[in-house]
C-alpha cells in the first residue's frame, strides 16, 4: 500500500509545515518565559492611569468650549468643579514665557491629538517634562519635573493652563517593541534549531539508505557480492534498493549458471582429453608421445584455469586483518629460492584487512609476470596516509602503451604466438586487477 507521507518531495514538504507550526506554537511559551524572567511587556507610566491620559485631550476641548461660554466672574467655579487628582487647571492672563517652541515627539503628539478635537482653532502649547519654566503659578513657579504642561487661549485673551503629572502616551510603547523584538528573535532561534535538529534527522533517513546502497554498489562492482540492505527510507530510495536487489540477483543466477556451464564443459572435455592420453600412451613413438602428452597437459591446464577463473571461490573466503610485509616478502623469499632475481623492500608491520588467499594469488602474479618477462625484479611497499602503495619493477621491455589496458582482459595475450612455455591462457593480470 502506498503511503503519500513516505515520498521524498512529502517528507520535505512536511517537514517545512512542521517547522513553520513549530514557530507559531513557540510564540506564546517565548513570551511566558520571558515574562517569569522580568522583561516588561508594555511601559509603565508615571502616572500609573493611562485610561485618563487617553481622556485628557476630550476633556480640554470640553472644558475650554464651557470656559468660552462662561463669563469671567463664573470661570474660578468650573475650574474648581473640573479639578481632578492628578490634573491642575488655572487661569492665566499670559502665557508662561519661554514654553513655545519646546516640543518633544510625545508633545507634539498630545496637542496633535488635542487639536484634533477642537471644535474652535486656538492657540495651544504642550509642553513634556519641564522644570521651572517660569512664575505665575500656584506653586510658586516649579513645575512638575515629570508630566506634561498644556496652554489653550480662551475667547478673552485669557489662556487655560493644564499641568499634569501624566507623561504622555508615545507614539509607540517602547516596552512593548523591545518585548516583541526579544520574543520575536528568540522563537525564531530556537525554531530554526529545531528545525536544523529534524532537517538532520531526515536528511539522515534520506541518505543513511543512499549510503548503504552506494556501499553495495561499490562492493558488487568490485567482488559480485554486496551485503544485505535494510531497504528502509522513502518510497523512491525503496524502489531504487528494490531494482538493485533484482539486478544482483540476476547477476548472481547469471555467473551461477556461467560457472555451472563451464564446469559441465569441463567435465565434458576432461573424458575426451584421458581418452586421447590412453591413446598417447599406446604410442610407440616416444618423441610424438611426449609431444602428444604435453599438448593434453596443456589443454587440461587450460581447462583448470577457465574453471578456476569462472568460479572465482576465493570471492568467498572472509576478510582478516593480514600482516601484508610477511605476507609480500614471502612471495618475494620464495621466487628468490626458487633461484630467481627478486629483492623486497619496506617497513615491516603493514596490515592490512584483506582475503589473505586472494591477495596472496594477486601478488604471486605480479612477481611472477616480472620474473617471467623481466627477469631481475625489485618490490617496493610503502604506507601512505589513506592507503598502501606496492611497486613491482623489472628490467624487461615492458608493455606498449596502446596494450596496457588490454592485458586486464580475460585470455588476451600480447604474444601472438600464445607460446604456452612463454604465458599462461592471459587471466593472470584479469585475476589480479579483479582481487586488488
């Protein structure tokens, strides 16, 4: 059955909608944690009633249409009505001196405001903050330090003053802002931490598969068998697994059934061939016999190899850690007893993980193609960083340039004569290129 969710393009599209859900539902925890942790979430006002402060421009156009109606003997009694706690209003004759032209952002918005509600254009003043601007008030000319100061011209010439203890409200709540800011950026963090955290987490169920499948890739390229697979991931990763699983399969039915059908020739070849060695054994001709004898033995030879090459059980054989210097300076020992030109040359201790049959078949063709075709040889092995380099030098004509891929074919021979007392059947190097 198919599931949408275990597609690629789902899995990262779900994962984008998770992380974008993970950032709206962090907004409200950022912000109670930021609050336990005291940072204000709006500014607190001086005056600690900014519901008045809101009302404060309503109430001044009001009281100054009354002031305008009222004749002069009548004013001190609706000032006296209109007083409230945190408000002084007063009668002025002038306006306090120096007050015009001092303005700050928050004034400026207050007689905005104030202006806005009019129902006669008048002269006003608003002034924030002030100390002791001048003389002719009840206080004996000091100011509140922190509040506001507002001066209205009245239809007499007179003007209205209003001091107050009430900052006014700004024109954005700076508390707030920084709150926001703070809430915003920290939501953000942690939601593209967590999202870093499952784009990880998917990414490695993507890849993880995609690796092992390149694993087994590489191992089936290099020794026809590759290990078993998990097959997890998306649905695509699954079917690309699914078609190399088949593919290897047929792959390996197909080298089963080669091996099958060259054993089967073998084994039909062996009987004529010891037929023809009876018949060479009956003949009186000692010269032609040897002759007769040699040319069995080379075919059945011929017969191992194939056989041998065509199996390949060395394939099988499990890998283990090899002292790989021993192991090359052996081969090298033993073509030196055997009366052959052959010097080694190394660091001892190279390991190596390796299938010590195969390595030991691979190198054992190296030296013996150089004793063969150039007589003196030399073997070098050296460790590298990331790997193990061995050179096998000789002193023969070498190979043309346009042959050295060639060689690494199976029964491909650059002597045309194909002289058995001179080469093998050519899968020597095809051998040795398949175990390295």
């Amino acid at each position: 059955m198919k599931r949408p969710w275990d597609s690629t393009t789902m899995t990262m599209a779900l994962t984008i909608v998770v992380v974008i859900i993970l950032g709206f539902i962090l907004q409200q925890p950022v912000s109670s944690w930021l609050i336990d942790l005291g940072l204000p979430q709006h500014e607190i006002h001086a005056g600690g009633n900014p519901q008045l402060d809101l009302e404060l421009p309503g109430r001044i156009a009001a009281l100054l249409d009354v002031l305008d109606a009222t004749s002069d003997d009548e004013r001190p009694a609706v000032l006296a009505a209109a007083q409230r706690l945190q408000i002084h209003l007063a009668l002025l004759d002038t306006p306090i001196l120096n007050l015009d032209g001092l303005s700050e952002p928050d004034a400026d918005m207050l007689r905005a405001r104030i202006e806005a509600v009019l129902k006669v254009p008048r002269p006003l003043i608003v002034v924030d903050r002030v100390q002791k601007m001048g003389k002719g008030l009840d206080n004996g000319g000091t100011l509140v330090e922190n509040g506001v100061l507002i001066e209205a011209a009245l239809q007499n010439d007179q003007w209205l003053l209003v001091s107050s203890n009430l900052d006014p409200l700004p024109l954005s709540d700076p508390a707030a802002t920084r709150f926001w800011q703070i809430s915003f950026a920290t939501s953000l963090t942690i939601t593209i931490l967590l999202g870093l955290v499952l784009a990880v987490l998917v990414a490695r169920r993507l890849t993880k598969p995609l690796a092992e499948l390149a694993n087994a890739v590489e191992q089936i390229g290099g020794s026809g068998d590759a290990p078993p697979m998990s097959g997890n991931g998306p649905r695509e990763v699954k079917l690309l697994i699914g078609a190399f699983i088949r593919m290897q399969e047929r792959l390996r039915r197909f080298n089963d059934d080669r091996t099958q059908m060259i054993a089967a020739m073998s084994h039909d070849l062996r009987t004529p061939l010891t037929r023809l060695r009876l018949r060479a054994e009956l003949v009186e001709d000692l010269e032609q016999q040897q002759k007769m004898l040699g040319e069995i033995d080379m075919m059945t030879g011929m017969i191992t190899s194939v056989l041998s090459f065509a199996r390949d059980d060395t394939k099988h054989e499990p890998r283990s850690l090899v002292d790989l210097s021993a192991l090359v300076d052996g081969i090298c020992q033993d073509a030196a007893d055997a009366g052959e030109s052959v010097t080694f040359s190394g660091p001892r201790g190279i390991t190596l993980s390796c299938r010590r049959i195969s390595m030991r078949r691979a190198i054992s063709n190296l030296v013996d193609n150089a004793v063969k075709y150039g007589w003196k040889t030399a073997v070098t092995l050296t460790s590298e960083t990331s790997r193990i380099v061995m050179v096998v030098e000789d002193e023969g004509p070498g190979i043309p340039t346009n042959e050295r891929e060639k060689v690494f074919e199976p029964f491909y021979r650059i002597d045309p004569s194909r002289d058995p007392n001179t080469g093998g059947v050519g899968l020597g190097l095809s051998v040795t290129r398949s175990i390295i």
